[in-house]
C-alpha cells in the first residue's frame, strides 16, 4: 500500500524502507520489475533492503553497518567483498535449512500416511477376518443342525 502511495504522488525521488520484506518472491519479483524497473524508471530511487536478488538493477550500492558506511560502489564490484559473500554464505545456509525442514516435513507426512495406510490395511483385514469367523460359525451351525436333525450327531450323550 505504501508503495502504491508514493507512486501515486509523482515525485522525482522516492525513497523505500525494505519495501519487499513483506512479500513472497514471485510477487516481490513482479513488484520490483514492474513498479521499480519500468513505472520508475526515470525517477531516483533509494531502497534499503535485504533482498540480494534485486543488487543487480542498482546503479549504486552502499553498505552500511553500525551506522558507518562499510562500502559504496556498483554491483559488480560488490562481488568481491567480504561482507557480501558472508551475506550470501548465511542466506544459502538458511536456504540449505529450509529444504531440509520440507524434506523433513515430506519423511514425516510420508510416514503419517504409511502409518494410515497401515491402520486402514489392519482395519480391513480385521473386519474380513469377523466375515470369514461369522461364515465359518454359520457353516459350523448349520452342520451340526443337519447332523443332529439326521440323528447322525448328539451333543448329549445317550450313554
């Protein structure tokens, strides 16, 4: 909204406060090309970010760090500084982090659902094996009725 703002104003500078913390990267990315690199692009912009991707479409970049500016140059020299490839290292660990979570996160959903699978499996063969026990009590009834009915058969002892 803010961003919506400013733009709305027409002025020559704007100046943006980590305007795509808040935004997923799909939507920061199309924000970013769409109203930074094509609606502004003729106006001056100061951005503070943490969003490494965006450094690239700087023509000018500072670094500041406990309120002293550490670097000022352009992004192809920002490659070589050390601050930068510690920013990048952690960012990548985060990253490596985040994928092994979901991997985490998928071994567990899997194994949720073998579990259920499981259940369901043992639930089936419990409600096949009260069949086949009902059939086979009835099979067993119904023989001991013609036997007994023939008099072939008496549970009492006539002895």
């Amino acid at each position: 909204m803010a961003i919506a703002r400013a733009v709305y104003n027409d002025s020559d500078i704007y100046v943006f406060d980590d305007p795509l913390s808040a935004l997923d990267a799909y939507v920061g990315m199309n924000l970013f090309n769409q109203v930074f690199n094509d609606y502004l692009k003729d106006k001056t912009i100061i951005i503070s970010t943490h969003a490494l991707q965006y450094v690239s479409n700087f023509d000018r970049i500072f670094y500041v760090h406990q309120g002293e500016i550490k670097f000022n140059g352009e992004p192809k020299d920002l490659e070589n500084q050390q601050f930068y490839q510690e920013f990048k290292a952690a960012q990548e660990n985060k990253k490596n982090e985040a994928n092994q979570k979901e991997e985490e996160t998928e071994k567990e959903k899997g194994k949720k659902e073998n579990d259920k699978k499981r259940a369901t499996n043992h639930k089936k063969r419990r409600i096949k094996y009260k069949r086949w026990r009902k059939n086979i009590l009835e099979i067993i009834h119904f023989i001991y009725n013609v036997l007994r009915w023939n008099d072939i058969f008496s549970p009492i002892s006539r002895y």
